[in-house]
C-alpha cells in the first residue's frame, strides 16, 4: 500500500520535476532582472534585506528562506561547474530556480491526483500535468526568483483535499498553514476552503490549523515591522489599495492585448474543452465531465478571478486555476476516443451526405 501511495505521487513529481528543470532553465539564465521589481525584492530577501522592498512581498518569507539555505553549499561548487559567471547572485538565482523547480513539481502532482479523483485514466493525467507546465506562467513561476510555485502548491493541495475527502486531511492542513505565509490574498480562498473543504477536515480542526497559520504570519510581520521600524498599519492599507486595480483589470481583460494575456494562461489548450462540447453536445458532455463541472471547479475559477482583478496581472494570477483545468483536460484526454466516434458520427452523419 505505501509503495503504492508513493509511485501516486513520486512519479507524478519526476516527471514534472524533470520538464520543469528543463523549461524553466533558459528563463533563470538569460532573464534581464533589470526591470524587474518583484524578483529584485525577492533577492533581496534571501540575503535577509528586507529595506527597500515593497510592502506587498516582502512577508512571504518561505521561498527565500529555503533558496537562502539551499544557496549555501551551492555556492562552494557553482563557481567550479560555472567558472565563466561571476559569483555575485548567481548561486541564489540558482538557488530560487531549485526550490520552485521543486515546489511547483509537488503543485503539478498534487494536479495528477486530483484529476485522477474525478475519474481520469493514469497517462492523461500526466499528459495533462505535462501540457500544462508548459505555460510560460510556469516557466516564470520555477524559474525566477519569485514565490509563485509555493501559493501554486497551496492551490494545488487545496484542490486535491476537496476531492479526496477524508483521507486527504493532511493536505488540508498544509494548506491552511502554508497559505497565510505564501500569499496574503490566500483570504479569497479561504471561503472555498471552509466550504468544499468540510469533508477533508471539519470546520474546528480547519480553523484551529488555519489560527496556526495565521499565528505564523504576525510573527512574520512583527519581526520585519519591527526590523523597519514600520507601522503595523502599513500592510493594511496596501492591502485595501489594490482594489484600485479593479477597474484597471477589466479594462485590461476587454483589450486586444489582455485577451492576448488570457489566452497565454493555457495558450491553445484553452480552447480542448469548447472543442469537446462542440464534439459531443452538451447532454453527453455533461454526462461524461460532471465531475469538473460542478460548484467546486467553479469556485476555484471565480477564487482565481478574483486573483486577477485585484492584482492586474491576469495570466500569472489566471494560473491559479491549473488543478481545475488539469482534470477537465485529463478527463478529455481519457474520453478521447469517445469523442472521436462522436466527431466521426458527426462528418459521416445522414444530413452532411445529403447535403
């Protein structure tokens, strides 16, 4: 049973593992950091400056943490094995590259499981997990220095516990203490969590673990604020400024450029499932993917919505919605020949020979 229970999620975690390392390495080489605030304030972090940094990041402390300490030992041998880059930052942008690489890959099997609770066959699971690394959100997110691929994992273990139910409270509570320390707008999620999340973990062990979190980030804050000399009151307000990007989105979304940016979430994947009901009609579509039709994927979407409006970065927050549309793509994908006889019915149908 536990070799079982490991290939579920050690194979799944390889693969993507490996195609990320392999994605995502010419972003962490030849990205110019120069224009970039978000990664620049990242660096800084992990050397444990945290002045001069925006309000808005420099609380997510885990990423930049653990590439800190994973930067140590590589910097003794990375001049060795690049004697042609300069020590300076390389070792911990190599270092930021590792610890996403790695955390994203625990996201996209945290994807693989979820999808296989709503009934996909094993390989479409990983063919879907694999077509949707290939997103350039995902490249950005493993390899930048950016704390992405740790809410990613929150939204990806969030998902996988409300299908698995019970026996999947652990990632419940990874979840609930993880996502306070990963993105300050984990709050969106928290009314999905406490709702689709009952029957993984009952609503007192979800607020004692959420409270554990929560305890977690104001010891952060504190610590930093008290660094800085910094109000308390300074994260509040920047938190209630983002709602000016409301109507920036929207404006945003309905340009040429922002439904460009939308459509790079999954890029051309985006259009399988219209494909699919085109194929089928909607009585046998919705026969065959009720599973990720219903309240929870919707939720999850508009949670991911809401991601976007408030940050006016729509593609990078649109990902968020991976783990839902990992299992409507492997669920496609394991239908698939079902919709090739209802395409093939379809072309050779009675009405197109007569016409």
């Amino acid at each position: 049973m536990r070799g079982k229970r490991s290939r579920r999620w050690l194979l799944p975690w390889c693969l993507a593992f490996a195609a990320l390392l392999n994605l995502a390495y010419p972003m962490y080489v030849h990205y110019d950091f120069s224009h970039s605030l978000d990664t620049r304030g990242y660096l800084r972090m992990a050397t444990a400056r945290f002045d001069s940094v925006s309000v808005t990041r420099r609380y997510r402390v885990l990423v930049p943490a653990a590439a800190a300490a994973v930067a140590a030992p590589v910097a003794k041998v990375y001049g060795r094995i690049w004697p042609q880059r300069p020590a300076g930052l390389w070792p911990l942008r190599f270092s930021f590259y590792l610890v996403n690489c790695i955390l994203l890959a625990a996201a996209a099997a945290c994807w693989y499981n979820g999808a296989r609770q709503v009934g996909a066959a094993p390989k479409a699971a990983g063919l879907a997990l694999l077509a949707v690394l290939s997103s350039r959100w995902a490249v950005y997110a493993a390899g930048l220095p950016l704390t992405d691929s740790l809410y990613l994992l929150v939204f990806g273990l969030a998902y996988y516990a409300v299908k698995r139910g019970r026996e999947a409270s652990w990632a419940m509570a990874a979840c609930l203490l993880l996502g306070p320390l990963a993105k300050e707008s984990f709050v969106f999620l928290l009314p999905w969590l406490l709702w689709f999340g009952r029957k993984a973990l009952p609503w007192p062990k979800q607020l004692l673990f959420l409270a554990t979190g929560g305890l977690a980030l104001a010891g952060v804050h504190y610590f930093i604020d008290s660094s800085l000399a910094a109000p308390p009151t300074q994260a509040v307000s920047n938190a209630f400024e983002h709602l000016e990007n409301i109507g920036y989105s929207l404006r945003r979304a309905a340009s040429p450029k922002g439904i460009g940016e939308l459509l790079s979430i999954f890029g051309l994947l985006t259009f399988v499932p219209f494909a699919a009901l085109a194929a089928l009609g909607r009585p046998r579509f919705l026969q065959l993917f009720r599973p990720v039709c219903g309240a929870t994927e919707l939720g999850l979407y508009a949670v991911a919505a809401v991601h976007m409006l408030l940050s006016g970065d729509l593609g990078r927050m649109g990902y968020l919605s991976a783990p839902a549309f990992v299992a409507v793509l492997s669920l496609i994908l394991t239908h698939w020949s079902a919709l090739l006889r209802s395409d093939a019915r379809h072309f050779h149908s009675p009405q197109r020979e007569q016409q």
